[in-house]
C-alpha cells in the first residue's frame, strides 16, 4: 500500500532536515507510546461468543492467532531500527547529485566491488528460540512505518519518486543464494504490486542469468527505490547449503551494504551467530550495529510472561470462566518455558479439548491434554531445556544460547585447523 509523502521537520535532529527521505519517515516514537501501538488483541464480544454453540465457537478461536503482547525490550528494537532506517538514508540525500550520480552507476559499482566503507551502523541481529516472538516483533515494528511512500513534490519542486522504507523477507530453507536473490525480487514486487511480465521475479528471476547479475540488477532497485531497510529472517538457514554457498551470500549482503549503503536487520535462531562467526568481516560488520536477544522467563513470576497468561485469562471461550492464578501460571510455565507460540497453541488447544468433551469450564488437565496430543515433537526440546544440562542441548543446537555457539563454531574451526596439520605431515 503506498501513502503520499507528508514531509515532518519537527522534534527532528538538525542533521536530518532537508532530506525527503528522513522526513517522510513517520515521527519519532518515544518508547512510552510504542506498547500502545503494538498491542494486538482479538476484538471479540465474548458474551455474544459464549451463546453459540460449541461447533461455532471453535471458529471463533481462530482469533487467538491475533494475540500479540509486546515484550518489554522492544522499546529498545524500534529504537535501533528506526536509527538504522534514517541513518542509512544520511548518505543518500535525493537532492543532492552525488546521490543522483551514484544511483546511476549503482550497476557498476557492484560489477567492481567498489564502494567506499561506512562508519554507520550496518546490521542489527536478533536472535531467540524459535517461537520466541523475534520475527513478529520485527515485522510488527516495521509496519509502523509505511513500506512505500509517494513522493511527488519537495521544497516547491517536482520530485516524483517511489520511497520503499523496508523489505522484509524470509532466507530460502535451502540456504541457495539464488533463492534469496529470487525472495529479494519477490519482496520488491510485493510491496509495488507488480505482477507478471513487469515484475522483478520475471525480468530478473531467469535461471541462466548469473548470480553476479542478479545481485547488480537488485542493487540498481535498492538505489532507485531508495530502499531504507532489508530484514532477513531466520538466517541460520544459510547453514542448510554448506559453508561455501552460506559465505557467498554474506558476501553478498555484505557487498550490498558497502555500495548502497542499505542497513541490514538480521533474524533467527542462536545457530545464527556461527553463521556471522565464519566470516571476520560478517562479524565485524553486523557485530557493530548490535545484536538484541530475546531471553526466555527465568520463572513463572515473570513480568512479561504473567502478562501472557493474564491476556489469556481474558480469552476464554468456556462456558464459565476460570481465574487463572499462580497454579494455572505455574502450570502453563511448566508445559511451554513461556515460548509465547506454545503458551497460546497449548492454552487454545485446551479450550477445543474442553469444548469438545462438553465441559463447562477450562482445567488443568486439559492443558496436559492439549500438550502431550499437540506438542509431542517439541517435547524432547522443551525437556532438554528444562535439565539445563548442556549434553542434552547437543541433540538440538538450535536450542544453545549464543556463547555456547561461538564455543562450537571455534572448537569446529580448531578440529578443522588440526586436521589440516596433520594432513600436511
């Protein structure tokens, strides 16, 4: 969806006025006012809910998977973004012809690897078990600010030009950099509405067009749609196609942000941090923009977890509703660690349980229920993250905080590195 540009100059830095870019960016949130717009909750009347019959109701709690509670570090998120978002764009100014200039030899620049380094903030990376919330935070964030924007004059003069404020796309599960150049396209043609013979995936997506080609034809769109930001989610699939297909696309992604200078949000499991770990000026680049870590509740006494289960109290669909008090929390803590995708597949698959045997309110067996008939092939992981027994992790990598994968990626490049001197001997 495009909206027109509408130019905003108050509460702005001095350093970021006079550029269309930036002030077309929607205000500057302060971190009070970002909870209040994240906050998701199913609009139902659940005194009208409760008075249709069970085989209704079960449709009715398809609205559960709208259920979005913001974690009480995304104040910090949306800040890095938004600072990633304007200060990529500091050096690429519409109205200045050195950008203009650049963005015509955008081709080039790439074919050469030229480009000069950047001291700005490259990278964010974002890493939480699976079903932690990581990538709907990101994505829920971005949608704060309009993906493309209009512009049509600027400063009393004709200035018509396409603003893709950010893209957001998922690594190919083979880790192919040809799949991520094709999702590369595909997410341009999205957020434009292009279809067919116009768009990117057609002109671009052929087969016998080289992976160098690709990548300059997706550099020339970055400059020519001044794209401010790319968020890439679950990265750590790049493992899936071996070492040599996962550092060519970081060298891709890193060749990207040295010539367009477009800042980079990367997400996904810890496993992550090895992929970044391969490459010293993968690390280097991304390690300075920072890396957020979504920790799991300690305890059923967690703030944030508490206020999941209290936002679940508040979504029964029984016919008598049960207060949800240290035993339900301790209960629900104990079958999900508090993965918010899990608290609300157990707790809804619960209430279907509950439903269809014809009872009148939710219980405690019923979350038992729910979890050994719909979570069976997270129960080994979620038991080895109980034991907090490292051994236990080795099973399921993904599970290992980042430091216990730093510690695998170096003892792999230390057995490789002795394999090589014994060999040479």
């Amino acid at each position: 969806m495009r909206e027109k540009a509408k130019y905003i100059t108050e509460d702005l830095p001095p350093h970021y006025r006079g550029n269309p870019l930036i002030e077309a960016l929607p205000p500057i949130l302060r971190p009070a006012e970002l909870d209040a717009l994240l906050l998701n909750r199913p609009a139902t009347n659940f005194a009208e809910i409760r008075k249709l019959p069970m085989h209704i109701r079960l449709h009715a709690m398809t609205e559960m998977d709208a259920l979005y509670i913001p974690r009480p570090n995304l104040s910090e998120m949306e800040s890095e973004i938004s600072l990633l978002m304007r200060s990529g764009y500091l050096r690429r100014n519409p109205t200045l012809a050195k950008t203009n200039q650049s963005i015509y030899t955008t081709r080039e620049r790439m074919r050469l690897q030229g480009g000069s380094f950047s001291s700005l903030p490259p990278c964010l990376i974002c890493t939480a078990l699976s079903g932690s919330g990581k990538t709907r935070a990101i994505r829920s964030i971005l949608s704060l600010t309009p993906q493309v924007i209009q512009h049509v004059k600027y400063d009393r003069k004709r200035f018509a030009q396409t603003q893709i404020a950010w893209l957001s796309l998922d690594a190919p599960i083979s880790g192919s950099p040809r799949g991520l150049m094709l999702r590369f396209f595909a997410s341009v043609d999205k957020a434009l509405g292009l279809e067919g013979p116009m768009s990117y995936v057609s002109q671009y997506g052929r087969v016998r067009m080289s992976i160098d080609q690709q990548i300059q034809e997706f550099a020339q769109i970055a400059s020519t749609y001044h794209i401010g930001l790319i968020h890439i989610d679950d990265l750590q699939r790049v493992l899936d196609g071996g070492k040599k297909q996962g550092r060519l696309i970081l060298d891709m992604l890193i060749q990207l942000t040295n010539v367009v200078k477009v800042p980079l949000v990367f997400s996904g499991t810890h496993q992550l941090v090895r992929v970044l770990a391969g490459s010293l000026e993968a690390a280097r680049r991304c390690s300075s923009g920072g890396q957020i870590d979504f920790a799991l509740p300690s305890s059923p006494k967690d703030p944030h977890f508490l206020l999941l289960v209290k936002a679940l109290s508040a979504h029964q669909y029984m016919d008598e509703i049960v207060k949800f008090d240290e035993t339900w929390a301790a209960k629900f803590f104990e079958l999900t660690l508090g993965l918010p995708a899990v608290l609300i597949c157990v707790f809804t698959q619960a209430q279907k349980i509950a439903l269809r045997s014809g009872a009148r309110s939710l219980e405690l067996v019923h979350l038992d229920m729910a979890f050994e008939r719909h979570c069976a092939l997270l129960k080994p992981a979620l038991l080895a993250l109980r034991s907090d027994d490292p051994y236990r992790f080795q099973a399921y990598e993904d599970l290992l905080p980042a430091k216990a994968q730093l510690d695998l990626e170096n003892a792999r490049l230390y057995r490789a590195g002795k394999l090589v001197d014994v060999a040479k001997r």
